[in-house]
C-alpha cells in the first residue's frame, strides 16, 4: 500500500508542474522574443560605447551563432589563467563584454490588456550590469578597490524593461561580466531559457509555488520526525530521517529566488547550500542502513568523513573551490547511491525473496521492496541532476519531486511501524492478563480494539466455541450477518486477507485460550494445523506455599 501510494503521489505532483508550465506556454504568443535565436558576441574588458553601438567587426569580438549558455572559462578566451584543481583561492576578477544584437518581429500587442516586457535569464553571475540600446536596466556590481566585495550569481532573473527602449528594428542588449576567470558561476551558466516577454507570462511559467509546497512539506516532515524521536529515543531511524528531510528541504530553500531578498550575498547562500546537500546522501545512506541491515557500514562512516571535510572546508575557501568540492562530491554521491540500492536496497529484497515471499507481496509489504521503488525513483532523478549540474545545465530540476515522495513513503513506513509494535505489545499485555483474569481481559481486548458491542456479543460466543450457525441460533441473526460481523471482528484485529492466516489463528485462540468449552472458534477459510500453544493457567497459591 505504500508503494503505490507515493507512488500515486510523485505521479499527482510531476503532473501538477507539468500542466501547470503548459498552461503557461499556451498563453506565450501574444509577445516572445527567443534571445538564443541570435548571435552572441563576447570579448575581455568593457567599455561603454559597447552598450550603446558596438563595432561588433572590428575583430575584437568572439561570436557563437547558435549559443546555450556562456561560462567564461569555456568559452576559449585568450589569456586564460589556468586553475590548479582544489587550490583553496581563486583568482583576480576580470571584467567582459556581451552582446546579442536582435530584432523584433512583431510588435508590442496594443490592446485592452497590457504588456510589461521583462527580460528573463535562466542564470547571470557573479557581478553585473544590463543595458539595452545604451540604457542601464539592472546593475550587481558591488565592487571596491577592483575587487568583488558581494556576489551576485542569481537563477530566474527578472528585469522589467521600458516598452519605450525597445525598437522596432535593431536592439542591442549588452552585459557587463565581472567575475573569477575560472569560477563556472562566471557567466550564464544554464543552457537555456534567455529570452523577453511579457511579466505575467514569465511569472506564471516561472513561479515558485510547488518550490514553496515542496519545502513546506519537507520542513514540516522533518520537524515531526525529531518530535517522535524526542518522544521515543530508541527509534533512531526518527532522528536521521528528520535530518534528511530538513536538509532537503534547507537546500531547496537555498535555490530559490527570493532567498536572495533575504541574503544578497550569494557567496552565503552557495555556501550554506553546499554545507546543506553535502549531508543529504549521507543521511539517506545511513537511513537504510540501520534500516535494513541494522548495522551502519564502513563504507558509510569513509563517506561521512569525506562529506565533512569538504563541508566544512568549502566555508572557509573560495567559491571556485566550493564548486570544485561540489563536484567531488557529486562522483563521490553517485558511487554512494550505488551502494545503497545494491547493498541497502537489493540484497535485503534479495533475502525477502529466499524466504519464500512473491516479487509482489514482497515489493509492496516489506521495508525493502517500499525502498526500491522509492530509491529507483530518487536514483534515476538524482543521476539526471548530477549529470545536468555536471554537463548539460539545463534549468530543471526532478529531485525536488522524488524526495517528497521518498520523504513521505519514509514517513509512512516509520508509522506503520509504530503501529505494528504498539500492536504487537497489546498482544502481548493482553496474553498475560489472561493468564491471571480471562474475562476481564477479553473484555479490554474487545474495547482496546473498537468492537461494538453486537461485536462483542459475536466475539464472547465466538469464545466459547460457537460456529456461525450456532450464533446466529443463539441470537437471532442470519448466517450472513454473522458472516459480515465476524469479518469486522477480524478486520479490526488486523486480519486482513489470506497473508494473515496464522494471526487470525492466533487471535482465534488467544480469545478462546481461557474460556469455557474450549475447542476455539471454527471459521473455516481461516483453518490451518499451525499449533499455537495457549496462556499457562493461573498460579495457584496453595502451590506457592509448597515453594521452599
């Protein structure tokens, strides 16, 4: 039942953002201009006149024709410095020069409704200005002494334009790069979007509602699993599960765009975000190992004390190097997820099988089968996010989706083990009640699990060795009556179906184990030659005064 809940769930949300970013590119054709369908032009150094009517042939200038993205350090450049992997500094700011000379091809629509042409940028970094025809638009340079004293690298940036800057025929749009040479934040890191068009369009096609419902829910996970491990501090797997999901949730917080009102200072905010996400695999690895091989592995304690130093370290070094760390960990995570699905995952699936279980029953009612449709999912979305950071920087994001659904399959597994246990310890409570007062336990039994009281009725000649004719003789009731009542009585004691045969034998017999006429209650689909041993009889005590 789990599985296919969260399952059902992933499958509701993906398909919420989906037609949520189709309704919004159905309504795109009233004003849209595709930026990376022009020529991007590039060179070292700035000068103003540049923004205003650039010599874009005077050979000074690079060009791409067809761009996706333009990081500076791979750009081929002259004079480059070289970057030394995992040096702990970066290397002095350099300033550039872009610009994309486009045209319009139709119109500012004039009509009832009104337009508020913004330019959209799926990324800029690390310092920066924007003009249009020789006009200032937005400026993030925060500069003092020809070094950067606040970065400004930023996803989904928003500029509102003037309708009146905007020409018919030839525009130039001109930005103003100043960064580390070798930092990949440089630039217009993702592939795409880069384009202008009107605001409400971008602020539907771009907004961060399911961002905000995702960290909500995780948040609000992650608190209720450290309430319950506070509460009962034997179930560790509470504590990291909350660590995990409170983590997830922080590094979702982290990307979003309006943090940056909160914190201007990306450097921070990067910062804060590689500390957040170097724990997250390692919490998940940690999980499942207590989980299903109830011991944590070597191989997790060596990845802990990696993640940790580069989590710390990163703090205290450039952001060059902090991306580097991050791509470490990135190859270092990818070795992690594959030891969890095979050693976490795969082998205690494996060992669920030996025993005799279907592929069915077992991928659906065991901890390890709920866990390899969950770890898949996360797995094959969490490989297409590292490889997207690694090489192909598109602007999306799939984790965020399948960690809601892992967080809440985790959270019902936690709970439906709660509630086995608590089960489990009224059974037992009630075993040894019996032994010493059949008939008052029986009575607690039947209210501890919500019997009503024709139930009751049902149940006490169920005890007393009664069949369903003999009952409904008894009480006037039709042998399809007591047929339903009877299947209530076992529903509620968790005898469900077929798989739960020897519980409901033993039920049957933990009721009648005390009671007159003896024999147990003979429902039929429920027979088997499992022997059940029933309560001792009471202690006598003329036998305890003969104790020595």
């Amino acid at each position: 039942m789990d599985s296919r809940f969260f399952f059902a769930v992933f499958l509701t949300v993906l398909s919420a953002s989906v037609l949520t970013s189709t309704a919004a590119q159905a309504r795109e054709n009233r004003f849209y201009i595709d930026l990376q369908k022009f020529p991007l032009y590039f060179k070292a150094d700035f000068n103003h006149s540049d923004a205003v009517s650039p010599d874009l042939q005077d050979g000074s200038w690079q060009v791409r024709e067809q761009w996706s993205g333009a990081v500076i350090r791979r750009l081929g450049l002259p004079g480059l410095p070289k970057r030394v992997f995992g040096s702990p500094w970066g290397r002095p700011e350099r300033e550039w020069t872009f610009v994309i000379p486009f045209t319009m091809d139709t119109s500012i629509p004039d009509d009832d409704t009104p337009i508020i042409p913004c330019l959209y940028l799926a990324t800029i970094g690390v310092n920066w200005e924007i003009y249009l025809n020789g006009t200032l638009i937005k400026k993030e340079m925060h500069l003092s002494g020809g070094r950067i004293t606040e970065q400004h690298y930023e996803r989904g940036v928003i500029v509102p334009i003037n309708s009146n800057l905007l020409r018919k025929d030839k525009n130039i749009l001109a930005f103003r790069i100043v960064g580390d040479p070798t930092d990949y934040t440089t630039g217009f890191t993702y592939r795409f979007p880069y384009y202008i068009a009107d605001y409400d369009f971008i602020t539907r096609k771009h907004n961060e509602i399911i961002q905000i419902i995702i960290i909500s829910i995780l948040v609000i996970l992650g608190i209720y699993h450290f309430l319950f491990f506070v509460i009962f501090r034997e179930n560790r797997y509470n504590m990291i599960c909350g660590f995990f999901t409170i983590s997830m949730g922080l590094y979702y917080l982290w990307r979003t765009r309006w943090i940056n009102q909160i914190i201007p200072n990306t450097a921070i905010v990067a910062r804060l975000e590689y500390f957040t996400v170097f724990f997250v695999i390692l919490a998940l690895m940690a999980y499942t190992d207590k989980l299903c091989n109830k011991r944590y592995f070597i191989v997790t304690k060596i990845y802990g004390v990696l993640c940790l130093i580069l989590a710390v370290s990163q703090l205290f070094f450039s952001r060059t190097y902090g991306s580097e760390a991050a791509g470490v960990w990135q190859v270092a995570s990818i070795l992690a997820m594959v030891w969890i699905y095979i050693y976490n995952i795969i082998l205690p699936f494996t060992r669920e099988l030996k025993k005799g279980k279907k592929f069915a029953d077992t991928l659906v009612n065991t901890y390890p089968g709920n866990l390899l449709i969950a770890v898949a999912i996360v797995v094959l979305t969490g490989v297409f996010d590292l490889v997207n950071s690694l090489a192909l920087h598109y602007s999306l994001t799939l984790t965020r989706y399948s960690m809601v659904v892992f967080a809440l399959s985790v959270t019902l597994m936690l709970f439906r083990m709660s509630v086995i246990k608590d089960r489990q310890l009224k059974e037992k409570s009630a075993l040894l009640e019996m032994a010493s007062n059949p008939a008052s336990a029986r009575e607690k039994v039947f209210v501890s699990y919500g019997l009503t009281e024709r139930e009751k009725e049902i149940a006490r000649l169920m005890v007393e060795g009664l069949d369903n004719k003999d009952i409904g003789e008894r009480l006037f009731i039709s042998n399809s009556t007591i047929a339903f009542h009877v299947t209530n009585i076992f529903r509620k004691f968790g005898i469900i179906d077929g798989k739960n045969k020897g519980r409901a034998v033993f039920l049957a017999k933990l009721i009648g184990g005390g009671g007159g006429g003896g024999g147990g209650y003979k429902h039929s689909p429920l027979r088997t030659d499992e022997q059940i041993p029933t309560a001792p009889a009471p202690i006598k005590s003329s036998n305890m005064s003969k104790q020595p």
